[in-house]
C-alpha cells in the first residue's frame, strides 16, 4: 500500500523526467497527477506549534500510513478501526525508505482524549482501537482527522516518534484502481479462507461468518460456503482483491495479521508491475487511474505542498524502500481480559522503533537480519 501510495505522489515528476520535461513542466505534472488527493489536518495537536512553524524537507522523515476499509462518506458516527498501521521512514539523505508494519492487535497504551463528540478516559488497548475511540460519535473527514490524531498521539508516547505527515488510504478507493486496470494478477502464497464473503445453498451471495466488532471471527453461518483463495496463481476482480487483502484470521500458515500485512505488500506491488506496464502506457487508462488513486487518500502533507514532497523525494526509488516487520514477523501473543488476545511487541521490536527516531534503522538491520522481509 504505502509503495504505490508514493507512487502516485511522484508518478507525475517521473513522467516528466523521463521525458526530457524541464523544472516549471515537472512540478506542473505533480501537481496534476495529485490533484484529487484529499487534503486535511490530520495530525492536528500531535503536532507541537513550534514543530509546525519550521517545516521543510531537510533531514529524516516520518510518514504514518494508516489503511482503512470505508469510504470517507460511508463513516456515519460508529467506531472506526484502522485496518493497516505502517510507518514510513526516509533517512536523512532521502536516498532510502524503511515501511514498518505495526500489528494492529499490538497491546500499548492509548492516551486520554475528547473528539468533541465523546471522550475517552485513556488506558491500555489494542492499536488500532486509537483510531475507534477517536473516530466515535463523528462523521465523513472529521471522523478521520479525529481518529488520526489519537492513534498520531498514541505512537508518538510508544516510540517517541511525530510523524512529519500523514495518510490515510481507503481499501474501498482501490476497487475502483482495478477497475481502470480490468483485474490485478498475482501469486497467492498460502490459502485464504475469506471470512466476509461465501454462498448459501442457492449460490447465492452470502455472508459465511459471524463478525464480532472488532472485526475479528466468532463463529460460522451454517449452510453457507466460503470463498477460498487457493495456493497459486490468481487475477483478482476488484470484489476479489478487497476481500483477499482484507482476511487474517483464516490463513493457511496461520500468520494471522503477519500474513495481511504480507499479502497487501504483495498485492500493492502486484498492482505496481500492472500499472507500469498497462496503465502508463496508456493515454486512456493513465488519468482515470490517478484519479482513482487520488480519490482513495486522504493526506496531511505536513505544511509542505504534495509537489515539493514529490520533488524533494524523487531519489527514492520504489526499490529502494525496505519492508520490515515488527516481532522479526514471529507472533508474540497473549489474551487479556477484557480486551482479548493480543500482540506484545517485542524488546527488539522496541529498539528498531528508537532505531527509527534516531535514523539508525540501518545498523539496528545489520545486527537484526530476520526484520526485513524478503517479499
């Protein structure tokens, strides 16, 4: 997801370069190819006043991605999750990028906070309920301005880390990115069992599991077929390839919100690869693809314009980004009562999230090869 989040940010400038365009021609095609991304306060008081004042581009950069599965207009006042948590951090001399997955059932501690509409007393949770408790009694933007800023506040007291700016990427929105492309293809590494998509007795469309509301499993629907993603080769339908990136609970290996995170790097990827060789070749489907990517996030860019992002970002490569999991991807659970079973995040994993503060990341990775994922 981040991957092709940037993509999209620096998609306009690479076109430009590699065509020969000058400097007034490339920050004009960035700021086409970025027209239609949302824009919105999102970090809002995690923010100190003093850090807002000084903004540029010198020096590490923290970006928080966090991935959700409803649309901004969909968001009618109920508790919100956030699906996917990943910190990007660009080092110092922007020459590379490091995408740390934060497992969503991580246990840390969530900080009081009042969203205008409901207030939260504050306590221990898992992650991705900071988002929820932000999020409650609100709707549309305010809802994911709200529910940003607790979960931006809840990372920066469990690493001591501000992010310098932020997205929000709406699963829903990509629907519509394999719609322009017709259908996105991939290798399927273990089978997934979807939990929110099946068919009754009549072949008709029917939901095979009950869902408790934290959106994990609790039991099955009798006389209802889920739908299997087999082991190998496959090419997704859009229904296909938001409910394949969506499943944990189900999986083959039993990696659980290892193997999401897994699967979406993957997918996002796959994604990528079509889109560079049947997208950007193409007049007709090149500017309903950035318009769907556009329409899909929501970004606080940090008081820095999306075009100077892109320009000042434009050494880092796609191949350049390393993808790391938190645990060295080992599952490190434990049930609590009254919250349910969660993930503890390691000694290690803590010393690569200062590693990330300090811009050490590299010589935390040498000494700790199992982090980086080989995907």
């Amino acid at each position: 997801m981040p991957r092709w989040a940037f993509w999209t940010v620096v998609l306009g400038a690479a076109l430009l370069v590699v065509g020969g365009g000058g400097a007034v021609g490339v920050r004009f095609a960035v700021a086409a190819a970025t027209s239609e991304v949302g824009q919105e306060d999102l970090l809002g008081n995690a923010k100190p006043v003093e850090e807002k004042k000084n903004v540029n581009l010198d020096g590490a950069k923290n970006v928080l991605l966090v991935g959700i599965d409803q649309r901004p207009s969909q968001i009618n006042g109920e508790a919100l999750r956030s699906d996917s948590i990943i910190l990007l951090h660009i080092n110092k001399d922007h020459s590379s990028g490091y995408l740390i997955s934060l497992p969503r059932d991580s246990y840390v501690r969530i900080p009081a906070y009042d969203n205008g509409a409901q207030s939260f007393a504050g306590g221990k949770f898992k992650i991705n309920a900071a988002f929820a408790f932000g999020t409650r009694g609100l709707k549309g933007t305010e809802a994911l301005k709200h529910g940003f800023e607790l979960l931006t506040m809840t990372i920066k007291e469990l690493t001591g880390i501000t992010p310098d700016a932020g997205a929000i990427i709406d699963f829903q929105g990509f629907r519509d990115v394999v719609k322009v492309l017709g259908r996105v293809c991939m290798y399927v590494d273990t089978q997934t069992t979807s939990i929110h998509r099946g068919t009754d007795a009549n072949g008709k469309p029917a939901a095979p599991f009950v869902i408790n509301p934290d959106g994990t499993l609790r039991s099955r629907i009798a006389g209802v077929k889920p739908k299997v993603y087999t082991k190998g080769d496959h090419c997704f339908t859009p229904a296909d390839a938001l409910d394949f990136v969506r499943q944990r609970d189900l999986l083959g290996d039993k990696s659980l919100d290892y193997g999401r995170q897994r699967h979406q790097q993957q997918f996002f990827k796959a994604i990528i690869n079509q889109a560079v060789s049947d997208g950007l070749d193409s007049p007709t489907k090149l500017p309903a693809l950035l318009s769907a990517f556009g329409k899909s996030m929501t970004v606080d860019k940090g008081g820095i314009s999306l075009v100077d992002w892109a320009l000042g970002m434009r050494d880092l490569k796609p191949d350049r980004l390393v993808t790391i999991k938190t645990n060295a991807g080992k599952l490190n659970s434990q049930n609590v009562p009254n919250v349910g079973s969660v993930e503890l995040l390691s000694d290690d994993s803590m010393k690569l999230l200062q590693a990330v503060k300090r811009d050490t990341i590299d010589s935390f990775l040498l000494s700790h090869p199992d982090f980086i994922s080989t995907v």
